[in-house]
C-alpha cells in the first residue's frame, strides 16, 4: 500500500526565514497531496493542497511544489512569522491497497519559529 | 456555517468501561473517519466510512467499534478491550478524491 515520508521530524528556524518540509510517497498513482497545519489541542487544518497534473501551486507565504517523476512533494514557508510554529502534517491520497480511496499522512515535522 | 463537531471536549473512562465519542457533520460528505493521535506521534486510522450503513476497519480498529446509521453522524466507541486508550482522537470528513475536514478532537483520559 501508499507509504508517506516525511522529513525532518523537527525544525527550528529563526524568524523571517524559510522552511521546507520534504515528503516523498511510494504509489504512483497517487494524484492529491494536501498540506495541514494542527497547533496545540486542535484539530489539523487545511492550508495548502495540489494536484498531480500542477508542478507547484502558491498561496501568499506558502507554496507547495510536487515532482511526480522523483515521487516527492515539499511545503515551502517564506518570511516565518511565530504563528506558523505548528506541527505539519503531508498527506498523499490512495486508490488502491488496504486504505482504498483513503488520505495517508505522512508523520508530522513540528516547526518552531524563535523571534 | 457548515463544520465538523465532536464531543465532548474532554472525556475521562474508568477501567473496564466503555465510552462513545460523537462525531457530527453538516457539510454533506460522504465519507467520514476516526484517528487517534499520541503524544508528538502522527496520525493513525482507526475506522473509516464512505457511505451510510457500512464501514471498514483501519490500521489499529481492535478495542474499537463504530456505526454509521446516517449521513451527519459517526460515533466511535472505545471498548474496554482497549487497554490504553489515553490518547487525542480526531474525526474527519470528506468527499471523493478531496481533502479532509477535521474536527476539533476529543481528549480521552483513563482514570
């Protein structure tokens, strides 16, 4: 079935800078690859998501691009800003294996923006 | 406004008993699922529904079980069978090929 990596597990960055999250997946027929963002005691939100028929889509500071020969997708977050510390979830949705039809997440990168 | 909403917030259990966590949604999707969350741990699929009156188990369904009577509704319950049930769980929903909508969680605590 769909397998989801992600890295780093952990990241720290110093405000105004970039971070990038790497996911890779392993069915290739995977076409939907949503980013989430879940603070503290909540539930995970949708912030970005892309299409495997898009290289890269960009919403103010975020963009997401997707490389669908290498099987990897990244979350792009310019100009930080301590309200994006946060954990980061990537997702690959499936059609096939034991979770037909069904997102699968990748482990989360917990992002720590210092000021 | 359309949403997904669980309840209660916070749930405590006792040894041996059962609770049932309540997952409703206006947002008219079609498919719905229950996650549970462990400290700094990722997301792991319990149960899942992607029509009315019928439902498959997830990675880690043992301990657990759920119905889905209606469309707007699907609660998990914890049995007693789960021997350590503390954890955070999530519902979701969603239509086909699309992202999900989560809820805000319930935290279960075993006392």
């Amino acid at each position: 079935g769909e397998n989801v990596e992600q890295h780093p597990s952990t990241l720290s960055v110093q405000e105004g800078d970039s971070a990038v999250i790497k996911c890779t997946y392993s069915d290739s027929a995977s076409n939907y690859f949503p980013w989430y963002k879940q603070e503290l005691g909540k539930g995970p939100q949708l912030i970005i998501d892309i299409r495997s028929n898009v290289g890269e889509k960009k919403d103010q500071r975020i963009a997401v691009t997707l490389n669908k020969t290498a099987k990897h997708f990244s979350l792009h977050i310019t100009e930080t800003q301590p309200e994006d510390s946060a954990v980061y979830f990537c997702a690959a949705y499936t059609t096939g294996g034991g979770s037909q039809g069904n997102l699968i997440f990748g482990k989360g990168t917990k992002l720590s923006v210092k000021p | 406004d359309g949403g997904i909403t669980q309840s209660p917030k916070y749930l405590f259990r006792k040894e041996g008993q059962n609770v049932t966590l309540s997952c409703e949604q206006n947002l008219n999707h079609d498919a719905m699922y229950w996650y549970r969350q462990d400290p700094g741990q990722g997301l792991r699929l319990i149960y899942y529904s992607q029509i009315v009156n019928d439902f498959q188990k997830g990675d880690i369904a043992e301990g657990y079980s759920v119905s889905r009577e209606k469309k707007e509704s699907f609660p998990l319950t914890v049995t007693s069978a789960q021997k350590n049930p503390t954890a955070f769980y999530l519902c979701a929903s969603s239509i086909v090929d699309t992202g999900y909508t989560f809820g805000s969680g319930t935290r279960l605590t075993v006392v």
